[in-house]
C-alpha cells in the first residue's frame, strides 16, 4: 500500500517531466517545419501544440504543490481559468479579424505581452523573496530587465506602427540620456544583489529599489524606440521578439521549468539571427539602427533628380505587360493596404495564360514587419516556387522586359548604390532600375520610410501608375481581357 501512495505521489512530477519534454519536442519539430514556406503552417499548428502541452505542465505543478498550499489552490486554479479564457477569446477574435496590414502591430503588442508576462514573473520572485542566492537573483533581474524593456519598446512600436505616434521623437543629448538611464537601471540591479548575496529581497529599502528598477527599465524600452524612424520596424520587431525570448528563458532557469527555458531560447536565437539578417539586407549594424537616427538627413533637393516624373493609365501598362515576354513583380505595403493581392495574382494567371514568364521579387525588409511581404503572397495563393528572395533573383532584371513595383519605394531606390549623401546608401536593393522597362504603382507622389525622392521614378525607363493598387489592379485586368488574344491554351479571355 505505502508503494502504492509513493507512485500516485509521484505522478504529478513524473508527468511534469514528460509534458516538458513533449513541449520541448513539439516546439523544435514545429520551428524545423517553420523553416520552409510549404510545411510553416502546420510548423505553426505544432508549435501551437507544443504551447497547449506547456500549459498542461503548469497544472500538473499545481497540483504537485505542498499541502500547506493546498487551500488556496482552488481559487488559484481559478483565477487561472479565468485568465486563460478571457486570453483566449480574445486572442482567437483578434487572430480571426485582423487585417494584414494590422498584421505588424498585432506582432508588436503580442511580444510586449510576452516580455510582460516574463516581467511579471520576475516581479513575484522578487517581491515574494524567493530570488535566493546570488546566481538566481541576478538571473532574475536580468530576466526583469529585458522583459521590462521589451514590453514597453513594442507597445511603442506598436504605436509607431498603427500612427498613434506620427514622428520619431528626438532631441539633443538623447543617447546620453539613455544612457544614463540604463546606468541607474544597472545601478539598482547591482544594489539588489550587493545588499542580499545569501538571502532573499526583503529588506524595506530593497523594496523600494525593485519599484525604482521596474519603472527605469520600462522607461528604458520607451526611450531607446521613440527616436527610431519607421523604416526601422521591421528591425525593432525583431529585436524585442529576441529580448521577449532571452527574458522568457532566463525566467525558466530561476522556475527550473524546462519548456519555458527551451522555448525562450529558440525564440530568443531566432529572433537575434533574424534581426542580424536584416541588418545586414540594410548594410547596417545593430547598434547603428538602435542608437542613431535613421534618416534624419537634409532633404534633397528636387534639382538633384533628373529627369520627369511620366504618368501612363494602368489599362496601357497592363497590356505593355501581356506583350511581354518576362515580368518581375516587387510587392510592398501599399500593395498590403489596398488589399490588392487578390487581384494582383489574378492579374498574373491571365498573364501566365498568355504564356508570360512572372516571378515575384522579395525584399528582406519590404514592409513592416519580417516576411510581410511573403505571407501576403501566400495568402492570395501565389506558388510558392514563384517567389524569389532578393540574393536569388537581383542578377534577372537586366534581361527582363517588365519590372512592376507596386508600394514599394526604398527597397527600389538606386540613389543606395550612387548617392553617398543618401542614408540609404550602401543598402542592398532590389536591381529593379536594370529591366527594360518600369512601372510603378502608386497612390501619390509620396516618399518612402526614409524620406527621400526615388530616382526610380524619375528614369528614362520608368512610368508612374498612379492610384489604389486594387483599382488600378482591376483596370490592367479588364485591359488584358479586352485584347481577346489567344491564351497558352488556345483559348481567348
């Protein structure tokens, strides 16, 4: 009988373990599958499992709790219910209702809340004193640090994004600034773990300096995004999607809890090599896009461009483009805010049919957040062996016929390559200037995240295509089918 009791005892523990180890799979197998356009769905339903397995260990932990816990169990357990209902529901809502171009701050505010919930966390050790010893102590301010800082970034990019904050907020002396802030950050860590290195926090005036700690590093997350240009998103997305990981896996360590360590890890190195990756599409460092203000140039002057902007109707470009025998298409987000891909893949198939070569061109950092671009794709349908990253596809457009930018702007600019003066010079671009001939779409005469005219637009080989991207969409389709020529199949449109 003792035997027995032993075992039933330990069947909580026992299935800790086993739904930490299935989490930790499920997660890697999911990452692995997320590593190709074709199996990242189902990579997203794994993963998504793995999540639903970790949730599951967390009950069996609170079961597994003392006894002298065990009356307040019941209302724990509930109030966890309750959270995790009303967090579900409003997370399927959101996931089922948000339109792709809200996509981006949808990211933003869900990886805040992953560096507030790793914040948070942090914050019951502490104030709970049960951060003992040194090791576990400055692992948990750390872990604080990050989280705090992440969640407050990406609830201001999340602001930038959704133009809730217009304009990046700069002044004089503003690195310094920072930087003093981090130091006083630092400093009040650096007390904690000088006034108790064998003890839990729970002195008076340790208390004080936890609140003082929280509220630096949430200001610190404040100040170090507002100053950062919109081009910069996609970037800052990442890097707070890397900080939102390393938190949450520092956070695992202190709770000895193994699926929180291995997801915050994963998430936290992919998030890093993502974020080097597209610094490096920018030709530009970390650091550079964190602590210096992105495009904050004078403004060139129109004498400076040559040539002349050369307005055509979309009906004209769309059968310029069924005579053709090769198109390359840029999409970027004025594509995503017409909701235009639709329209633009059936635009490609009645092309296709007429026996034109399409291919699509991705730039890393097209839109505003990463991969944007090729998830709006795939949402219309486009194969994915007809999408071509920018390494793989830039030496194609000088022996295309027809380049077709719809949206896109600084991705496209050839002052990257000529004009020393430009702060987007050295950055890598789609070579979309080298095909025989340009159209782009766009709404107005507007300028990209940089600020800066596109000398694109004003070439010999270029002609603007001015409006919505849907509309002018519909008008090449209707053009195209109006010709009635013959389609690969023998049959006319």
């Amino acid at each position: 009988m003792d035997t027995l009791h032993s075992f039933l005892a330990m069947l909580p523990q026992l299935g800790i373990g086993i739904a930490d180890l299935a989490a930790a799979f499920l997660f890697l197998y999911g990452l692995h599958r997320m590593a190709s356009p074709v199996t990242a769905p189902s990579g997203i339903f794994v993963a998504g499992i793995g999540m639903a397995v970790a949730v599951l260990a967390s009950f069996l932990y609170a079961f597994d709790v003392s006894a002298a816990a065990r009356p307040n169990l019941p209302i724990n357990l509930g109030l966890v219910l309750i959270a995790l209902a009303i967090g579900g529901c409003v997370a399927w809502w959101a996931g089922r209702t948000v339109a792709m171009t809200a996509m981006p701050q949808m990211v933003a505010i869900y990886n805040g809340l992953g560096g507030g919930a790793a914040g948070a966390i942090a914050a019951v050790e502490l104030f709970s004193g049960k951060a003992t010893g040194l090791t576990a102590l400055i692992v948990t301010l750390a872990g604080a640090l990050i989280g705090a800082v992440s969640m407050s970034g990406s609830l201001i990019a999340w602001a930038k994004l959704d133009g809730v904050i217009k304009k990046p907020l700069r002044f004089k002396g503003q690195q310094l600034f920072n930087g003093l802030v981090l130091l006083a950050t630092l400093a009040c860590g650096a007390y904690l773990v000088a006034s108790t290195p064998d003890q839990s926090v729970q002195m008076v005036s340790a208390m004080l300096t936890i609140y003082i700690f929280f509220a630096l590093a949430l200001a610190l997350g404040v100040f170090m995004t507002l100053p950062i240009g919109g081009a910069d998103m996609p970037v800052v997305i990442s890097i707070f999607n890397a900080f939102t990981g390393l938190a949450v896996g520092l956070e695992g360590f202190v709770l000895q809890n193994p699926a929180l360590i291995i997801a915050g890890m994963v998430v936290g190195a992919a998030g890093m090599l993502l974020t080097l990756l597209m610094a490096k599409a920018m030709n530009r460092s970390v650091a550079n896009i964190i602590f210096t203000n992105f495009g904050e140039v004078k403004k060139q002057k129109q004498g400076a461009i040559k040539g002349s902007l050369k307005p055509v109707q979309a009906g004209d470009a769309g059968i310029a483009m069924r005579y053709a025998s090769s198109v390359i298409i840029v999409p970027g987000y004025g594509l995503a805010v017409a909701q235009g891909q639709g329209k633009l893949f059936e635009f490609v198939k009645l092309l296709q049919a007429g026996g034109v070569t399409v291919r699509f061109a991705v730039h890393p950092v097209a839109g505003r957040m990463p991969g944007q671009m090729d998830v709006l794709l795939a949402e219309a349908g486009v194969p994915y062996d007809q999408i071509f990253q920018l390494d793989d596809i830039n030496d194609q457009f000088s022996t295309t016929d027809v380049a077709l930018v719809i949206g896109a702007n600084d991705v496209v600019n050839p002052a990257a390559r000529s004009d020393k003066s430009s702060p987007i010079f050295g950055m890598p671009i789609l070579n979309v200037d080298q095909a025989q001939k340009v159209f782009v779409v766009k709404r107005g005469e507007g300028k990209g995240y940089a600020g800066i005219v596109n000398a694109l637009f004003y070439g010999d080989n270029c002609d603007m295509v001015y409006g919505d991207a849907q509309a002018v969409l519909i008008k090449m389709i209707e053009a195209v089918r109006g010709l009635g020529l013959p389609t690969a199949a023998g049959k006319s449109k």
